[in-house]
C-alpha cells in the first residue's frame, strides 16, 4: 500500500492502530504510514537519542545474589578440662560452701603383756572447703531484628540463646583449668596443695624444650625420658599405692594433659624409627593423651596460657580405689524466665562451678618449661 501524502498515511494509520492495539501491538509515538514523498535523513538515524532515564545495564544486583543456607559459625578451641579429669555435680546452685572430709588413720603400738594397756588407735578429721561461684550471662533479641535475620535465613533467636550456652560452657571450662581468683576455688592448673612442677632435663641441641618456634627441638628418647621422670615423681609421690593390686605400675589409668604445641611433639621419631607416642603406647598401655591450650605458653594469640612456658601433667585416675579428683559444678545450665519488653524478649542463663576438685593431690605430676 502506498501513500502520496502525510494526510493520506495517517489518515490510514489511525484507521489501523485499534486493529494493531487488538493483536497486542502498541506504538503511541507512531503518527502516520510512511508516504512516498517523505523526505529522510537516514543518516541522522544512527544516531543515539538522548536518554531520559538514568542509564542502566541490567537488573538489581540483589536479584542475582544468592545466600548460602549453610551457616559457618567461628571456631573456639575445645574445652577439654572435663575429658581430662572428669566432671560431676556437687550440691545445688543454693549452695556456697562445700566441705569434703579426710580421714586420716593414727595409732600407736607396744609391746604386748597380759596387764599391759599401752597402744592406742584413732583417726584424724580434716575438712578441707570450697566455695562456688555462680555465674551468668543474658540474651536479649529485637522484633526487627529477628525479621531480618529471618531474611538472611538466620535463626536469631536460635543463635543467641546459642552464644549464651557457649560463653557459660567456656567460663566453666576456664574455672576448671584456674579456679576464681579471691575465693576457695582452684583449678586444676593452680591447685595450691599440687606439687611443685620438674624442670625438663637438657636436650642434645641446647635447651629443656621440646618445641621451639613450631620445631621439634628434643629427640623422641629425651621426650620419653621426660615423661618418665614424671611417672617416677607420681610413684614417689604416692609411695607406690595406686589402682588394685595397691601398686603403680605401667598399666594404671592415667592421663597425659599437655599443649597442641607440646602434642606435637609426640611425633619425633628416634634411630629405630619408633616415635614417642609408641613408646608411650607400648610401655604405658592404658595412658590417654588429651591436649588443651591452657597448658600452652602464654602468648599473644594464647592469652589464657602460662606465663612459665608450656606444662604437661600426668594424672593418675584413682589412687587406692579413690578418684584422684574431678571437675565439679552445682549448676550446668539454668534458664531463667523469658521477659517480654515492648518490642523485645531476653533471658537469663545461670551456671554455677567448684573449679577443679583435687582429692588427691599425690596423685598428679607435672613439668614446665617444655
């Protein structure tokens, strides 16, 4: 179809448009047909028209950022003072004084005759005491905050109530490592009954240490050595009574507590190409190796550490049948009404710990300095 003029050509374009606009085709800036006499600038076509918009070269970032339903959450070192020694309750949260009873066997003899009333028996009663400490943190969450962390697919509430559980479970595990300070209550790093700590005999390449600077700097044999002298302290210390047959001997229970640095160390292999964690093995078989940073030198990144450099203890389980001690709490965990404010909730959480129980302090023997 041709058109000789403007008025010919839209005069047919509006006739068609309500045909166009029916089968979905819409062109509201288009006036009129092209006639043949219309003069064009086709050159002046290329180019760009000015835009009324802010340019733009696609959608919202957003709609293409995707939100990993896997949540990381950031890693603590483990809170091993309970595998080491052992964990048990002792009274409730109401209580605030414990006193543990030592019996002690006295007694005299003499020479026997019929008329003779000479000898005496008897016992003697200590009762040494520990206070207890309670504890607590809150956690608290917001209307809004808890919608928006629903947005990012983060269980607020979940999580909080979470971090409260872990900052108690922390703290109780660091009173049974060093007590709280200005109470009756002793860890089992600074126990004042426990027996002053040997010093690592002298190594081949200089030093007492076992590591230095993330090297192994003692040989397996010096390390081995080491660890028996600690095992002739706990004989000596115990004047030879431990597990039944009432004797020590290489098959007692017991538990070698040292550093991640220091576990490294039980790698180092000597001329025969055994390490020192077969030796250990093969000679002490019901020994357990359990590290925790707390034995570790006190450092910058280890600020929990010992200002004395790494230590290592060996603890006997029982001495005679009797636990050599334990951990011990009143409180593990008590959670506390939840409050409702205007827009918000918290919650208290209680804990309540004795620090470490040591009965029988003979019955551990330690080294610093490794």
């Amino acid at each position: 179809m041709e058109f000789h003029d403007y008025h010919q050509a839209a005069a047919a374009w509006n006739a068609h448009r309500p045909m166009f606009e029916a089968a979905g085709v819409y062109l509201p800036d288009a006036q009129a047909y092209t006639w043949s006499d219309v003069k064009v600038n086709f050159m002046a076509m290329d180019a760009q028209p000015t835009l009324s918009t802010a340019p733009n070269s696609g959608i919202p970032a957003f709609l293409t950022t995707l939100i990993d339903p896997d949540v990381y959450r950031v890693v603590f070192a483990p809170t091993r003072a309970a595998e080491i020694f052992g964990e048990t309750r002792k009274g409730t949260w109401i209580d605030q004084t414990a006193m543990f009873p030592v019996i002690e066997a006295t007694g005299e003899v003499s020479s026997y005759g019929d008329y003779n009333d000479n000898g005496k028996s008897g016992a003697n009663m200590n009762w040494p005491q520990r206070q207890s400490y309670l504890f607590q943190t809150i956690s608290e969450y917001g209307e809004l905050e808890i919608e928006r962390a629903g947005l990012g697919r983060v269980n607020w509430v979940g999580e909080v109530d979470g971090a409260g559980t872990t900052v108690l479970a922390r703290f109780m595990n660091q009173t049974y490592f060093l007590g709280v300070q200005g109470l009756q209550n002793y860890g089992l790093l600074n126990d004042p009954n426990l027996s002053a700590p040997l010093t690592p005999a002298a190594k081949a390449y200089g030093g007492v240490k076992w590591t230095n600077n993330g090297q192994i700097v003692a040989t397996a044999n010096e390390i081995y050595a080491d660890i028996q002298a600690m095992w002739i302290k706990l004989v000596s210390q115990t004047a030879g009574v431990s597990q039944t047959p009432n004797q020590i001997d290489a098959d007692a229970k017991m538990t070698l507590a040292l550093s991640p640095e220091s576990l490294v160390a039980m790698t180092a292999t000597n001329s025969f190409g055994v390490n020192v964690k077969q030796l250990l093995k093969e000679n002490f078989p019901n020994l357990r190796v359990v590290s925790a940073v707390q034995y570790g030198a006190q450092s910058a990144t280890n600020p929990v550490g010992i200002a004395g450099g790494n230590l290592v203890q060996l603890i006997l389980d029982d001495v005679d049948g009797q636990d050599v001690g334990y951990c011990a709490f009143n409180e593990k965990l008590r959670s506390h009404p939840i409050i409702r404010a205007m827009s918000s909730w918290k919650k208290k959480m209680t804990a309540g710990s004795w620090g470490a129980i040591i009965r029988l302090p003979g019955g551990i023997s330690q080294m610093l300095g490794v």
